[in-house]
C-alpha cells in the first residue's frame, strides 16, 4: 500500500509538471506570435524590427565607409511568382528556390542588398574591397547583419548572397498558416 501510494503521489507530480510545462510553453508562443489562421492578410510592409534593423545595418556599413543599397524588401505572391519563373519557364538565371508565399521577402521579415561603389554604380560583387581594409565589403556587411540578428542567405545551402531575414522562430508553413511575429520585441 505504501509503495502504490509513492507510485501516485509520482505520477500526480509528472502530470502537474507536464501542464505547467504545457501551460508556459503556450503563453510564450502567445507573447510572440499573432495567430490569426489563414485569412491573415499578407503584410504589405516590413516588420517594425526589421525594418529598425536595417537602418542600423546601413548606418553601421557607413561608419566603416561601405556603401550599403537596399534592392528590395516586401515582395507580394504574385511578384515571388514572377521572380520563381525566372531561370525556368522564363530567361536569366534562377535567383530563388522559394514559389509565391514560400518567401520570407512575401511576410516583411526578408531584405536583399547590394553595394554602391565609388562611382555611384550599384555592384554585386562579394570581391569589391572599396574601404580598402584587405577585406570583401559584401561579407562585412554580412557579418554586421548576423551580429543584428539577421539570417544570411549566404550561409545557407542555395547560396544567396544578398538575402537578410530574421524569421522569429516562425516557419513558412507556420507563416503560410497565418501565424506572425508580433510588431514589438517580446516582453521576456
Ligand atoms: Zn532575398
């Protein structure tokens, strides 16, 4: 009798644990993310904090005389359509893996950039050393966003060396599922 009542008093303990657990874990996700199913509307302009990080971005590449151009920031369905068809049913070079809605550019979380050289000319070119420092201004750039808090395309597998996003823990298929990041940082 004694040892079934430790066997209970256990199992009550387990379970008391795993809905605490349950219970904190949802009320985080709560703090994070609006849930408004798949009738969210897409977002038409960036994320507050992505946005706020990209001026630090740009600002932070001028104080070590890189010239920092932003090509391009929310993109709709229809244009991430348009952008997939090319390099397949379309001419040029394939610049993206991700359909329409597949894109973090498609929820305002995405940004590309490039360089403005000593011409005014906008270049892509990750060897362009313009400050003179011995080092490639593209991959400082880089190293600048991630210590922002940004995602670099070029770490990823389809080497995408103008791409920037912070996703917040959010997937595209919890993004496809109408689930957003909340507009202020997350009260912790
Ligand atoms: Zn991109």
């Amino acid at each position: 009798m004694k040892g079934f009542r430790k066997d209970i008093t256990a199992w009550i303990i387990i379970v008391l644990a795993v809905a605490v657990i349950f219970y904190l874990y949802n009320h985080l996700q709560a703090n994070r993310y609006i849930d408004h199913g798949e009738d969210e509307p897409m977002p038409e302009e960036l994320h507050p904090i992505v946005e706020e990080k990209t001026e630090t971005l740009i600002e932070k590449a001028s104080t070590i005389n890189i010239n920092v151009v932003i090509t391009d920031t929310v993109r709709t369905k229809k244009e991430q359509r348009e952008l997939y068809e090319q390099g397949r049913s379309e001419g040029g070079q394939v610049v993206t893996h991700a359909r329409g809605g597949e894109s973090y550019h498609n929820y305002g979380l995405a940004i590309d950039y490039a360089l403005r050289n000593h011409d005014g000319d906008i270049i892509w070119d990750t060897n362009y050393d313009g400050n003179n420092n011995g080092e490639s201004d593209w991959f400082e750039v880089a190293d600048i966003a991630k210590e922002l808090g940004f995602k670099w395309g070029g770490d990823g597998n389809f080497k995408d060396y103008p791409h920037l996003q912070m996703d917040f823990g959010l997937s595209i298929n919890q993004l496809q599922q109408g689930l957003r990041p909340k507009k202020e940082a997350p009260e912790e």
